[in-house]
C-alpha cells in the first residue's frame, strides 16, 4: 500500500504496488495485475519522531545521486558511520557531505570534485545532525 500524505488533509492515500519490478534493461511483458500497498512512511521512515526532511540547495553531492533542489530523508536517531551521507553544521553553517574516517580523524567530504574537502578539527563547531537514508528526486513536476 502506498500512502500518499495531502497536507490539506493530513491524511495519507493509499496508492498501488504493482506486482512486477521494472526493468531497467530490455523491456519485458508485466503483469497487469496490482500485488500489494506501499506506505511511503514505512518503507522510507523507520524513525518518524527522529526523521526530517531538508531540501538540498547546491552541487557539493551530485556525484552521489543528490542534486540541487533534491529532499533528503535525514534520521537523527542513526549513529553516523563511516562513508555516510550526512547534515552536519560546521561552524554554524548547514551543509551535506559524506562522513569519512582516515585514520581516527573525520573529514566531510562533497562527492563533486569542484568543491573543497573539510577536515574537521578540534577548533572547529561541528555537529552531525543525522544521517541520509534517502533522496526524493523528482523527475517532473
């Protein structure tokens, strides 16, 4: 079941799950035939007192999927890992970037090559936020 929140209702729609996946290859007959319901906020928000959402403004993360104007799905609740794709504030400023450990030292890292890696350092104001675990990323409006 898929469920499709109206804001001017509150309410979610359920929406149908088709029974086949689609390939992404040559094409293939699908079955005309409706298997099951998707709720958006199961399967994309396991957390919902811990989850947000924050459009994404920039071209830091193109080269990880994101994309400017993109919806991140953000769960505060998830410890951030190594190579996770994460909201931080560094000095007071917002920002996205994959969190890595090189050594025992992190840096936030753009996934474009045009913009500057930030070592974060002990000087610095810096807090993970959360951590991605989706994209919305609309393909037409």
């Amino acid at each position: 079941m898929l469920l499709l929140y109206t804001p001017e209702t509150g309410l979610s729609t359920p929406l149908p799950l088709a029974g086949n996946s689609v390939r992404a290859g040559f094409p293939s007959p699908a079955d005309d035939y409706i298997e099951d319901r998707l709720d958006l906020n199961e399967h994309l928000i396991p957390h919902p007192n811990a989850t947000f959402f924050v459009r994404v403004s920039g071209e830091s993360m193109r080269d990880a999927g994101i994309q400017d104007g993109d919806t991140l799905v953000v769960d505060r609740s998830l410890d951030a890992g190594h190579q996770d794709i994460v909201i931080a504030t560094v000095d007071g400023e917002f920002t996205v970037k994959q969190l890595v450990f090189r050594g025992k030292k992190p840096w936030l890292l753009p996934c474009n090559p045009a913009y500057s890696e930030i070592r974060i350092t002990e000087d610095m104001d810096t807090v993970i936020w959360g951590v991605v675990t989706a994209v919305i990323h609309r393909y037409r409006k």
